[in-house]
C-alpha cells in the first residue's frame, strides 16, 4: 500500500470530548469529503475498561487498533488512492498515547510492536487539526453527549491524557515538521454553536492546504 497521495487527507485530534467528530463532520460537509469516523460504541470492553482499566486495557487497545487499520486499509483503497479527499476524527498515532497510558510496561511493548507492524504503509494524514480543552470544558462535554460507558470515566485520567495529548503534538511537531498541525483552543472556540468560530478553521485550512498545494 503506498503512502504517496497528493489528495487532502485531514486528521481531527485531541482527547475524548474535545469535538473531534463535531468539527470533522461540519469540515466534511463544508468541502464535500468523505467522513471517517472511529468505532467508539462498538467496542465490546469499552465499559469495562472504564469500570476497570487495569484489567481490561489490553484488549480494548488491541480492538481499537484492529478496527483503525482495517478502517485505514479500506479508506486508502476506496478514497485516497482514487483521488478522493478524506476527513478523518482521529489519527492513528491516538493509539500509542492511549495504549501508553493504559498498559503495563510489558503489554505496552508486545502492543508497540504490533502498531509498528500494522501502521507502517498505512496513509498517514498531510493536515492535523488538534483541539485542546480544559477539564471543566471537556467533562461539560462529556456529559452533554450522554454515552453511558462514558460517565465513569475518572477526571485524573482524562487530565493525564489531555498532558499526554499536549506532549505528543509536540514531539510529533519536532519529528515530522512538514506535517502542518493546526491547534485550537477548545474553551474559546465554539465551531458548533458560533459559524463565526468556524469559518475561522475553514478559512485556515484552507490556508494550510494552499500552501500544500493541495486541491481543494
């Protein structure tokens, strides 16, 4: 599978309850792209791993990464490869922060061996759009969205991993500087409710894409 694509391939990033899947579905119906959206609900161990991350970490991890790179696959297949723009409400790298988070030391490095196996001819997205957001704004969320295996989740988990998040984008940044990543202040951008707010990421991806040479 090659990763050599001259098509927009957008990624929507940042930690659960930031909008990730709000603002990819506005930018998708905006440019007229095709929508890729993560397997959340379907995820047999999700409430378990909420109840009892310790127990049930490993296998939810290995089911998200299952699901991603058939995703991925078939996205490259079905879109990119045919020249068809795509915009996606997460990147595959979200696997290894939530993995290592999650796992033990010695799951951690059986999983990073299988994501280094699984991702490497994967299409990797040419534009991030990360949302960052305070614990109160991404809780406020969380909750106003109503998932049930949701409401058990532990505010110090989801404040390690908006840290972990943060760290990440940044080491990303370093390694891979050609990669344009758009951040965006959660607390104080409301793309839902606000046109305004997003005409304003519209108006700087389309920016970004431009300089990229992209087609828009």
């Amino acid at each position: 599978m090659s990763q050599q694509f001259r098509v927009p391939f957008i990624a929507v990033e940042g930690p659960i309850g930031a909008g990730k899947t709000s603002l990819a579905d506005l930018l998708s119906h905006h440019y007229n792209y095709a929508l890729l959206k993560e397997i959340v609900d379907e995820n047999p161990f999700l409430g378990k791993f909420y109840e009892n991350t310790e127990e049930w970490s490993f296998q939810t991890e290995m089911f998200f990464l299952c699901n991603r790179y058939k995703q991925l696959e078939d996205t490259y297949e079905n879109f990119l490869s045919q020249g068809h723009p795509v915009i996606s409400d997460y990147h595959i790298f979200k696997n290894l922060i939530f993995a290592k988070q999650t796992l033990s030391q010695d799951h951690f490095d059986k999983y990073d061996r299988i994501y280094r196996i699984l991702t490497n001819d994967l299409p990797k997205p040419n534009i991030i759009i990360y949302l960052d957001a305070s614990l109160p704004t991404l809780l406020e969320r969380i909750e106003m969205r109503g998932r049930t295996f949701e409401k058990s989740i532990d505010p110090l988990y989801l404040e390690t991993l908006s840290e972990n998040y943060r760290q990440f984008i940044k080491d990303h940044t370093r390694v891979y500087p050609h990669i344009p990543v758009l951040q965006i202040n959660g607390d104080k951008t409301d793309f839902v409710n606000n046109p305004h707010d997003l005409q304003r990421i519209i108006d700087q991806v389309t920016d970004i894409a431009d300089k990229q040479q992209s087609l828009f």
